[in-house]
C-alpha cells in the first residue's frame, strides 16, 4: 500500500489552510482573548512585608493590620498619614475600580483622600453620607483608570481602614493573527521534513 502524501507547492497549500484553520478555531474558542479579570486585594498576606506586595500590586509604607477589617488584615492610616498603591510589571499602569473603607476617627479631619497619578481624585469625610465606624464600598468608575499610581492619605483626625481593594490591568496586546499563521505553517514545515522519506 502507498500513500500519495503532496510535495512541494501543494504542501505548503495544505499547511497554510491547516494553520488558517488552527487560527480561526482559536478565535471562535475565545483561545485568544487576552483580557484580564480585576484582582482583589485583601491584605491577607505577608503583613509584614514593606512593600505589601499582593498579585503584583505594592503598597507602600504600609501599616497591616488585624483590627477594624472586614477579614484578616487591612491597610491603617491614622493622621496625616499616606500610602501609595503601584503595580510591579512595567509599564506599570493599572485601573483602581473600587474598594472599602472604614472611618474610625471622632475628629472633624477624619478624612479618606484618594489621588491618582492621572490627576483624579476622591474624598470621603465623616458625615451624613459616611457614618463612622462602618464600612462603605465605593466604586470608581474611570476615575482612576490607566495610573502609575494612587495615593490613600488622611488630615488631621483621620484614622481609616482600607481594604477589598479592586484594581485591574489593561489587556495585553493581542499577537497578530498573520504570528499565528506563521508560527502554525513553521511548526507544520518541521512536522513534514521528519516524516519525508528519502527517495529510492
């Protein structure tokens, strides 16, 4: 029995349309969607740690601890105290969606200011709108979206909890269709010299 295997040009015919086809199988599979989930960041880990580093966002200084969180641990700040939120993979730029806090203190300052290195910011103060001692979620919307960085920081008469922090990256940069194609058509070209057979 012989089997009629094509050479030459129809080969690499083959193997084009086979590599096409791996592409477009990938693409309806979702295969090569690169986007990425928000990460949460709890501070339940190494509370020790300065920089806090948790799924490669850092805070610095940090002050973790055990007291007023919603579980585990919790960023503190107490007065005129401050912390920056940045992320370790270059370039570095992150969305900050939401988070929760906690104002503790009894003084008039007791103020959570928030400040992203793309000029927005937010300010929640002890009032009507944020009862003392219970945690509130906020969510950011765009406001802090594709910074280097986000400061947390407190007045005079601030003592405050963070915790739950919702931050997330921008997806990567998807690898053209036409590297696919390539990459495919090489890995099939090395496949068909190893099974030719030398000629009799």
């Amino acid at each position: 029995m012989t089997l009629d295997v094509p050479t030459g040009s129809s080969l690499r015919s083959v193997f084009r349309l086979a590599a096409a086809a791996l592409v477009a199988t990938a693409g309806w599979f979702g295969l090569g969607d690169s986007a990425r989930a928000a990460t949460l960041i709890d501070f339940n880990g190494d509370k020790n740690a300065d920089p806090y580093v948790e799924d490669l966002f850092a805070v610095a200084p940090n002050r973790i601890v055990n007291g007023n969180c919603l579980s585990g641990g919790c960023l503190a700040l107490n007065d005129n105290e401050s912390s920056t939120l940045t992320f370790t993979l270059a370039p570095g730029k992150f969305t900050l969606n939401s988070l929760n806090f906690n104002l503790l203190g009894n003084g008039t300052g007791n103020t959570l200011f928030v400040q992203g290195s793309n000029g927005g910011s937010a300010s929640f103060t002890v009032g009507a709108t944020y009862a003392k001692n219970s945690y509130h979620f906020f969510d950011f919307g765009d406001t802090f979206k594709d910074v280097t960085s986000v400061v947390f920081s407190t007045g005079d008469g601030g003592n405050v909890r963070i915790d739950n922090l919702m931050a997330s990256t921008p997806a990567p940069v998807p690898l053209p269709a036409a590297a696919w194609l390539l990459l495919g058509g090489l890995g099939a070209l090395g496949a068909a010299a190893r099974r030719r057979t030398p000629a009799v």
